[in-house]
C-alpha cells in the first residue's frame, strides 16, 4: 500500500466518525447550501423569517494590510444585507471574547467602502458554535450586545455576537439541532436537512470524495505550517546566538536571521542577552 493509499484509508475511518461540530466537517456541511444554511440560522437567531441570499464557506478575510487575516467557515448575507459569521470552536481558548471582538470588527472593515458612510454599516451577526458550555450557565444561547451602563439601554450600534451551547439538550428546535451537530450518523438525526447533507458527505461517493479531498488539503496546510514553524525556531536560534555573541549590531541580526527588528528586540528581552 502506498502511502497515498494509506492516508485515504485513513481519511475514509476519519469520516465515520466526524460531526458536524468538527472542523473538517463544517467546511463542507454548508458549502453550496443556501437552505441548511437559513434553517441554522433561523434557529440560532430566532427569527423565522430570515432569508439567505448567498453563503461562502472558508471565507478569507483580509482587506487590511498587515493586519491578522482570518478564514471564516461560513459566511452569509441575507434579504436585508446583515452579514453572518458562523463559527465551529471546539476549544474554550477557539473562544475567547477578544477572538470574538476580532471576528466582528473585521467584518465591519469589510463591509464599508471608501465614500459609505459609517450608519451605513450593515448588522453583523458573529456566532460561536462552542462544543461545551462556555459560560457554564446551563442557557442555550449567551447573546453578546453592547450596552449603555448610564441608560441602561443597548448600544444599537448593528453588532451582535452570539455564543451557541453545543452541549444544551433542551426539549427545543436548538437543543434538537445541538444534538445533530454532535451526531456521527445521519440516521440519529432530527432534522432532515442536516442529515440529508451528513448522508451527502459521508455515503454518496461524490460527497465522500469531497470530504477526502478537505482532508487532505488540511493535512498539507498543517503540514506547512510544520514547516513554517520549525522555519522560524531556526531564525531565532541564529539570532539568539549573534546576540549572545555580543559582536553584531541589531540591524545585522535582522538582516541575516531575517527576522523584524521587533522580533529581535523581543528576543533580547525574553532571554535577557
């Protein structure tokens, strides 16, 4: 068996056991799904009526030069142009309120144009998919809104972040949905769009090519940032030895490790030399 053959086997088991909750999986659970989509949404946002116009999973944001891009697993607009962050985080640290800030202001950044004016702004909706109960209330749905603490009234500045329970269970449409987003088999699932995509994915050969395919493109991605990782240990080990060799100036460091002179510096005061 090649080795080729022996990560396709692999990724073949991988998928019997991937929900929707996981990564891997949420990127191709709303690809090309306007409906499941909407479904999701309305439940999460309690509004019924909402209409998805488009949906883009992996959504690269990067609009700002220099600034942290992020790649959102699904990213929609509905009939009146608010804008949707759908997040998958498995880990509490996925979750932190600063990533969720992030999350929202870059949309932001996105969606106003040279000339707009600012109240022109659409409403963002940034939501967190959390596997455990991240503010450990027991609650199925932690809506995060900006608040005026002299009026007492909200902000209504159009930003909104919601945090999803993934453990809730409640004898309701989001406890039913939070239970097929941890269901491995599409047969245990509640709502049909869910696990008419989950049967897609993991029993119709196209669909399981798919998921093959986001599996190993995530292989190589980690990969190279292995790669990238064990790159950068080795610049900073060549700058900590000129460093510690007390006979370079900082601006050759820079130039022969190839790190920032910011990089360097920081370097110098961790390490003390």
């Amino acid at each position: 068996m090649t080795v080729t053959e022996k990560y396709h086997q692999e990724d073949l088991q991988r998928l019997r056991g991937l929900r929707p909750i996981d990564d891997d999986f949420m990127r191709c659970l709303f690809k090309d799904n306007i409906p499941l989509a909407e479904f999701v949404l309305r439940i999460f946002t309690n509004k019924s009526d909402l209409v998805i116009t488009e949906c883009e999973t992996q959504k690269d944001m990067k609009r700002l030069a220099g600034a942290r891009s992020i790649c959102l697993d699904a990213y929609g607009t509905d009939s009146d142009g608010k804008k949707y962050d759908l997040e998958v985080q498995r880990q509490d640290k996925g979750a932190d309120p600063h990533r969720a800030r992030y999350h929202s202001s870059v949309l932001d950044v996105e969606n106003l144009h040279s000339g707009q004016e600012f109240k022109e702004l659409p409403d963002t909706y940034t939501i967190f998919i959390t596997e455990k109960d991240f503010f450990c209330k027991g609650e199925a749905v932690y809506p995060i809104e900006r608040v005026n603490l002299v009026t007492g009234k909200t902000f209504e500045d159009g930003e909104h972040i919601l945090y999803i329970n993934g453990e809730y269970r409640g004898d309701s449409d989001i406890g039913r949905l939070m239970h097929d987003f941890n269901c491995t088999n599409a047969g245990d699932m509640n709502f049909e769009l869910m696990a008419e995509r989950t049967r897609y994915l993991k029993e119709n050969p196209k669909g399981v090519g798919e998921m093959c395919k986001v599996m190993e493109d995530m292989r190589n991605e980690s990969l190279k940032e292995g790669i990238k990782e064990g790159i950068k240990e080795g610049m900073k080990e060549a700058a900590l030895r000129m460093l510690a060799a007390g006979k370079y100036a900082l601006e050759e460091i820079v130039n022969i490790s190839g790190l920032t002179l910011e990089e360097v510096n920081q370097l110098k005061a961790e390490r003390n030399v």
